[in-house]
C-alpha cells in the first residue's frame, strides 16, 4: 500500500523465542532510525510464531516495472521514506490452533506527519467459546537451528517420524530464503548441493473420469491425485509421470489419453496435504495418497535430501534408505 507517513526503511526481522501469553508483550522489530513498529500483543489462549519483514521501495520506478524479487531500496537516506512510496509488509503468523480467529492491526508511528498514536503491530486471537476444549499446555523442547522454542507442527512431525523409525533434521531458516537463489540455500541448509533440495508437489490426472473423487486420490485402482517429490534444479516430463502413475495401477491402468497430470491449485493442495505452500512435506499429510520420486534423489551422495517441513520457514532432512522403505514410492526418472 502506499503511505503518506514517514517510515523507517531498515529492514529487520527477530523471532518470538518464547510463547506468548494474554496481555504480554514481546519486542519484535527494532529499526535502526526513525518510527518503531515494535509492539506485539496476542489474545488468551494463544501459542504463535510471528514473523515480520518491513521495506520501503522508492517510487524511482513505476511499481509494476519491479519484479517479483526485487529487494527494497534505500535510496533516501537517513533510514526514512517520502510519502508516496509503497511499503511493502510481509507477517507470517504461525502455530495456535486450527480455525483460529486472529486480528492483525500495523499502527503508524508516533510524530509521524498526521499522526499521534504509537506504532505497534497487534495481533489478537479472540478467547474461544466455551464448548470449545481448552488449549493443551505450551510444549517445551529446543529447536534443531537456533535454540527457541518448537512449534506445534515441528513436535507434531517429530512424533509421527519416531512412530514411523525415521531420523530427521530439522532446520529453521530466515524469513528471506525463497527470495534468495539455490546455492544461498543449500549454504543455509548445509546441504553438500544444490541438488540436495527438494520439493513436494500434489499433481492431479485432469482426465480422471471415475464418478466424484475430490479428496479421494485412489477410486477402483485407479489414480486421481498422487505427490511428486522432486528435485528443484530437475524439469519433470510429463510422460515419465504418466508412465509412473500406470505403473501403480498395474493393471487397473488404461490408454494413455486418459491421462493428463497437472498441478492442483494452491487451494486444494493446502487442504490434501495439511500444509501451506513451500511447507509440503510427505510426512504427516492430511490425506495420504501414492507418491512418486524423481530415481535423482535416490541416488543423491550422502543418502539425505532436504524437504518441507511443515512450515514455511522450517525445512526438513530425511535419509534416503528410511524415506523409501517408510514411503514405497514409486521411482521415475
């Protein structure tokens, strides 16, 4: 959006290392000079990350002539905008509980031009009714990258991972590392290659034609929705998957023009896996379907790839052998 008001232009980030409870206050961003946006209150009953990127970008250009990745400009100085330039917020809010009512509020600074009230960044999850279970206590635990405390989907993870026999790692990382190219990445990551990340996708066969089958990947033998783990740096053929998906149908499968794989929206893939986009990880899916994996992965040196894990900000490292006798995916090249 665009502001009239003055604002500092630093761009800064901190994580809440500790829960949060009613009425308590956390400092969150401190900015180098000019107006503070520092201030966060959460309602009764909640357990929430917050996460928060604040850039000014200098009308030097027009708006639309900026990219997707361009990074925010600082060109006036003195760590202050002019109005007219766009702000450009970023808040990631994570943890609570499904269906969780939360109010977000960025309030201008004080001593800004027009403006009196002091500048806080609000965020109220509203006391649940009473027929609503009262919200289990406040996990503890460390957190694998930098000491704070885990969230619920990282605990939930670990025990479905000890249930299953896996040994995984888990890794927080910084709120710009999808602005940010592979290999800076894989550094973050400590991964040995780029060849190393990886991703988790729900493709879907547009072609399907076996009565209703929203939310059901496998109708009669036959497949509607299956997860794709694959490579970032890899180009998925379509006949290659094609080819995998009839192979798990043996010979449930039919002519190829029945098949058409493409991936869901952003909608639906949030509510088969129980994961938002960049947090897709196999493990723990809201709804389990068949899998395939690129043969790339399998064959990667050191017998680890780097996954989702569940969150956007937390990434996921499985070993090679457990992953395939866990997941008996079905390999495609």
């Amino acid at each position: 959006s665009r502001s009239d008001a003055r604002a500092a232009c630093a761009l800064r980030e901190r994580r809440i290392t500790a829960p949060l409870q009613r009425d308590s206050r956390a400092t969150l961003v401190s900015m180098a000079s000019g107006p503070r946006f520092s201030t966060l209150a959460i309602g009764e009953g909640a357990d929430l990350t917050l996460r928060f990127n604040f850039g000014v970008y200098p009308p030097s250009k027009p708006a639309a002539s900026r990219g997707a990745g361009s990074k925010p400009a600082t060109s006036h100085g003195a760590g202050t905008s002019q109005p007219g330039d766009i702000v450009h917020v970023t808040l990631l809010l994570t943890g609570g509980f499904a269906g969780d009512l939360v109010s977000v509020r960025l309030l201008p600074a004080a001593g800004a031009p027009g403006t009196s009230a002091p500048a806080q960044l609000k965020a109220t999850a509203p006391k649940a009714p009473t027929a609503t279970p009262a919200a289990p206590p406040t996990f503890g635990g460390v957190d694998d990258a930098d000491g704070g405390p885990k969230s619920r989907v990282q605990l939930r993870l670990e025990r479905e991972g000890a249930r299953l026999g896996l040994s995984l790692t888990f890794k927080r990382v910084p709120g710009e590392y999808y602005e940010q190219s592979l290999e800076w990445r894989a550094d973050v990551l400590g991964a040995p290659s780029v060849e190393h990340l990886c991703k988790s996708i729900i493709m879907e066969n547009t072609r399907f034609d076996v009565g209703e089958t929203k939310l059901t990947p496998v109708v009669n033998g036959r497949v509607k929705y299956v997860l794709v783990v694959v490579q970032y740096t890899q180009r998925l053929k379509t006949e290659r998957l094609i080819d995998a998906v009839r192979t798990i149908e043996g010979d449930k499968a039919i002519g190829k023009a029945k098949y058409n794989l493409r991936l869901v929206d952003g909608a639906l893939s949030d509510e088969m896996s129980g994961f938002t986009h960049n947090a897709v990880t196999p493990l723990g899916l809201a709804c389990g379907m068949p899998m395939l994996i690129h043969k790339n992965i399998t064959e990667l040196l050191g017998g680890h790839f780097w996954l989702g894990g569940g969150e956007v900000d937390l990434k996921l490292r499985f070993d090679t052998a457990e992953f395939i006798k866990t997941f008996k995916p079905t390999h495609f090249k």
